[in-house]
C-alpha cells in the first residue's frame, strides 16, 4: 500500500486556487490605476496648462489601457482553464501560482513603460511580463491535462482551443514586441490592436 504524504493532499482545491486568483487579478488592476496621478494642483493655472498636463498624461494611460486588457485577457483564460478542472494537484497549483507572480509583476512593467515609453528596454520587459503569462498559463494546462485532473467528458477540441488560443496570441505579442526595433508606439499600438481583437472577439477571430 502506498504511503500517503503531504504532496499528495497539498493544493487540490480548484476553487481555493479560483479565490486566490481572483485576489490578486483585483489588487493588480486596483494597483494599475493608482499609478495615474492627477497634475499637481499649484502647476495649473488655467486651462491651458490642465490640458497640457493630461496630454503630458497621455503614455500613462496608454499603458494603463494596454495593462487593463492584459490583465481581463489572462484572466479569462486561467478561469477558462479552472473551470475545466475537476481537481488541481501541488503540480498544477505551483504552475498557477508562478502564473500569478507574472500577474502581480504587471504593475511594475506597466509603471516602467509609462515612464521611459520611448525606450525599447522597457517594451522589452512589459514583453516578457506578457511572455511569463502565457508560458506559466500553458504549462499549467499542459500539466492538468497529463495528470487527469480535467473533468470526465471533456472535449479534445477543448485541449486544441486553449493551446492554439495561447500560441496564436503569444507569437502575435512577440510580433508586436519585435516592432520596438522600429518604433515603441508602433509596438504598443499593434499589441493594444491584438488585445481589443481578444477582448472583442469579432467573428473572424471566434475560430482561434
């Protein structure tokens, strides 16, 4: 008879792993938004100097809008893959968990970006922020899908949809990353483009 050790009860509750998610999704986004600060109060003097600091603003919303829909996209496809599972192992659960340290760097790339915008290290690193989500996110999906702990019934196709969903988005990323050799705003401009596709969901898309 098999002995029964810690790693075999530790992190088997998909809706524990759920809650901790859903957590730390709220304080990532809740953070994103506490880095967009008003102008200083004695540095305006009139219209005129109000519009100019919220145009000066313009990188930082930029980045904020481009972290927001990160976050919403990642979000929806760990719940996607949760909620195909039946069960989770430490296995799964610490791949989840390495995805969700990729969620909790998002305010630190997105606050970088918006203050050095015009510089391609920082693209580079929001880049691999977005790189780690989608590795930690596919290899926890490939781990639950090895180890049985999908629910009874489901479909291959499911299997095909997510990976194909993750690789499609993440070579489209890189696409967008590569475009900083040109111009930062053309790469943000492109990645933002990919995200509003994703989030959208128009009809030419529904078939990745």
């Amino acid at each position: 008879m098999n002995r029964l050790t810690y790693n075999h009860i530790a992190g088997q509750s998909v809706e524990r792993l759920a809650a901790l998610s859903d957590g730390i999704f709220a304080v990532a986004m809740t953070l994103l938004v506490l880095d967009l600060r008003n102008p200083a109060r004695e540095a305006i003097h009139g219209e005129a100097q109000l519009w100019a600091a919220l145009r000066a603003m313009a990188p930082q919303v930029l980045a904020y809008l481009m972290s927001f829909l990160t976050l919403g996209i990642f979000w929806n496809g760990q719940q996607a893959q949760l909620n195909a599972c039946e069960r989770t192992d430490r296995h799964i659960t610490w791949l989840h968990i390495a995805f969700l340290f990729g969620v909790s760097l998002m305010p630190f790339s997105t606050r970088l970006l918006a203050e050095f915008i015009q510089y391609r290290v920082a693209l580079l690193c929001y880049w691999g922020n977005i790189l780690l989500l989608g590795a930690a996110l596919l290899a926890a999906w490939r781990c639950a899908l090895r180890s049985g702990a999908l629910k009874a019934g489901t479909a291959a196709e499911l299997d095909r949809a997510i990976v194909r969903r993750i690789l499609i988005a993440q070579a489209l990323y890189a696409f967008g990353a590569a475009l900083c050799a040109w111009s930062t705003y053309a790469s943000i401009g492109f990645i933002v483009a990919v995200q509003l596709s994703f989030a959208l969901a128009p009809r030419w898309l529904s078939r990745f």
